[in-house]
C-alpha cells in the first residue's frame, strides 16, 4: 500500500482542506503501522499556474508544511516534501503529456472554473495541471489517493493517462499502478459558510466563506454566527435538508468533526433552531481545532526546522522515484546515457 497525496501552498490551510483530505492523510498514516509508505507534498509546480508572488512562494511553502504537521503528518512516519525538489515530478509529466488527451484535458472542470471567462489568457500550466498531477502519484506507484472529491476527476485522468501509457509502451506489463482516490463519506465536500451551493475554498476573496485552522476562537464563534443559514428548524432527517444547502452544509460539518452520521446530529438537534445549533458547532469546532491551531503557531516560525524536514523528504522521494522514471524513459525509447 503507498499513500500519496498533495495540497498546494497558497493560502490557508481551511476546515474543507483538513475534513475533505488532511484528517485522511493523518489516519491513513497511524493505520498504516510500517505496512506500507506515505508520501504526503506540498504542489508548488502547480502553484505557478495562477499569478503568484514569487518572493512568498517559498514562505508559504514552509508555512503550509507546518500546518500539515500540525494536524499530525508526522515527518519520521510519512515523507514530507514539496515538488520543486523532485525534478522527476516535472520530468514525469512531460513524458506523460504524449499519452494525455487534447479532449481529456478539455473535459476538466476545475480549468473551467479556474480559467473563467478569459479562457485565451489562462496560463498553459493551467491546462496541464492535471497531467502534473497524474505524474505526482504515478511517480511513486500509489496506490490509495485520500483527496476531497474536486480533485476525483484529475484521479480518474490519471488513471486513463496510466492505463493508456501502460497498453501503448508497457509491453504486456503494467509499468504505472492505477491509483484509487479515498473521499471521506461525510466531508468530500465542504461548501462556504456564505453560500451552500460553492465549495469552500482558499481563493474566496471573502474570509468569512471559510474556517482557517489559524482562526481564533472568537474568530471561529462569529463565522459560524454569521454562516448564512435559512429560517426554519432543523429537521429530524436528512431528507429534510434537501433545498436547504446551507442548513446541510452545518449539520455535515458537525457529523464530520464529530465523527457521527447526519442523521445522528439531527437525532439530537432535530426541532430547534440555528439559535441553539450555532452555538454548540461553534464550541465543538473551537474544541477540536485548538489545539491544531496552537501546535501550528509553535512550528510556524521555525524555518530551518521546517526546511530540513522538507530536504531530508525530498531526498527520500527522489529515491523512491528513480526506479519507475527510468522505467518510463526506457519504455519510450529514450536513451539517457
Ligand atoms: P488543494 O490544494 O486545492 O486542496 C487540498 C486537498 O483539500 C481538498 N479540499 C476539500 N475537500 C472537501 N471540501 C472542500 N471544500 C475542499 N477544498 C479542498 C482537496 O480535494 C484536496 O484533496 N490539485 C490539488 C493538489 C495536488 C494533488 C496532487 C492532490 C497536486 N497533485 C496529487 C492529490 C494527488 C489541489 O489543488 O488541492
């Protein structure tokens, strides 16, 4: 079993990143007891497809490594490292942008969503993105892939772009494993607290739509006030949410960081209003992200620390990735002295 998993660098780390994926990453982790490998990046080539600030790249990068540590990726058990030190990752995806498909790639929603209306001045790395993110898992043979579910679609390319190099140049054998995607049942997708039909996201220009696992407290307690929700009391059952994406939206954090079904938080809060719900998704959130948040701001500024951990990481990974580079080289017929 090899788990691989990555998050890009920008922003913050929020509830939907740490429900959908990272809370995954951290128990696949202590489940896996030496019986198999996480590698676990940071994407900072895929952070260049969007305008960013060169000179705080590399802050961030370090930043969010902390963040991951914070919420229990342990350096020692799992190897930790961002992109732009393996090469191989960059090497992999162009050698597999012979396999992708023009049509694949079109089909892509997060390129609609990301590229908007100015599709003509969106950057190539943009629309390649998800062939740099079939090379990141397929580099290391993965196995099991725990991401939120936006990103199920960039797996299902990587396992096409796989299955495709695996029948054009593997010669009768498999040279790429097809990866399989890990979704959390009740967290694959968290929606902002200001709109229940968007995800939420780093890129929302409104801080209010999202939980940071930086947030305060108070912070914490005046965003779910404000959460937009609808008038009515919340049903005893989940069919009762339909329409109401909002109100299902709270009730799915809550069974997410409770570790409990829908159906059992409206067992208990069923009739009553956000005036009472509120409160109690506030306190329960506070609880557990406390202590995430307090661990992060104790590792955040040690940058040398944090570095080491991400070189002594990356060392390991290009290891790992030598063999099936070379593998894919070989199979194509290009000769590397
Ligand atoms: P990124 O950085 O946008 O998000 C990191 C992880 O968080 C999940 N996620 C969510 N889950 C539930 N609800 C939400 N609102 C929510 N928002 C984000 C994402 O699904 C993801 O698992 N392209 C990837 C990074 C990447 C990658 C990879 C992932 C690069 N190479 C290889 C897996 C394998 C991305 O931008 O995720």
């Amino acid at each position: 079993m090899r788990v691989v998993s990555g998050i890009q660098p920008t922003g913050n780390l929020h509830l939907g990143n740490y429900l959908g994926a990272i809370r995954n990453w951290a128990r696949m982790q202590d489940d896996m007891a030496g019986d198999g490998q996480c590698l676990f990046f940071l994407a900072d080539l895929h952070a260049i497809s969007m305008p960013h600030v060169p000179a705080e790249l590399h802050a961030a990068t370090l930043e969010m490594a902390g963040a991951l540590v914070a919420c229990g990726i342990d350096p020692d058990r799992s190897i930790l490292f961002n992109q732009a030190q393996v090469p191989a990752h960059a090497e992999l995806q162009w050698l597999l942008n012979g396999t992708a498909r023009l049509g694949w790639l079109n089909r892509m929603t997060q390129f609609k969503d990301k590229s908007g209306k100015n599709r003509e001045g969106a950057s190539a790395a943009l629309y390649t993105y998800p062939v740099l993110q079939a090379a990141d898992v397929l580099l290391y043979q993965a196995t099991h892939v725990p991401v939120g579910e936006d990103q199920k679609q960039h797996l299902e390319l990587a396992r096409d772009i796989a299955q495709k190099f695996n029948n054009d140049f593997g010669a009768g054998e498999e040279i790429f494993t097809l990866p399989d995607p890990i979704t959390p049942p009740e967290a694959a997708r968290i929606m902002s607290l200001r709109d229940g039909t968007a995800k939420m996201s780093k890129s929302d220009p409104s801080d209010m739509s999202r939980i940071n696992l930086t947030d305060d407290a108070d912070e914490i307690m005046k965003k779910v006030k404000k959460a937009k929700t609808d008038p009515e009391p919340l049903p005893s059952e989940k069919a009762g949410l339909e329409g109401r994406p909002e109100a299902l939206n709270l009730v799915t954090i809550y069974a997410a960081v409770a570790g409990s079904a829908v159906d059992d938080v409206l067992a208990e809060f069923g009739g009553q209003g956000f005036g009472s719900f509120k409160p109690a998704l506030g306190e329960l959130l506070v609880e557990t992200l406390g202590p995430i948040s307090a661990r992060f701001r104790e590792l955040k500024d040690d940058r040398e620390e944090l570095g080491a951990i991400l070189a002594r990481g990356a060392a390991k990974a290009r290891e790992i990735a030598s063999p099936t580079l070379a593998e894919a080289y070989r199979a194509l017929g290009l000769v590397r002295g």
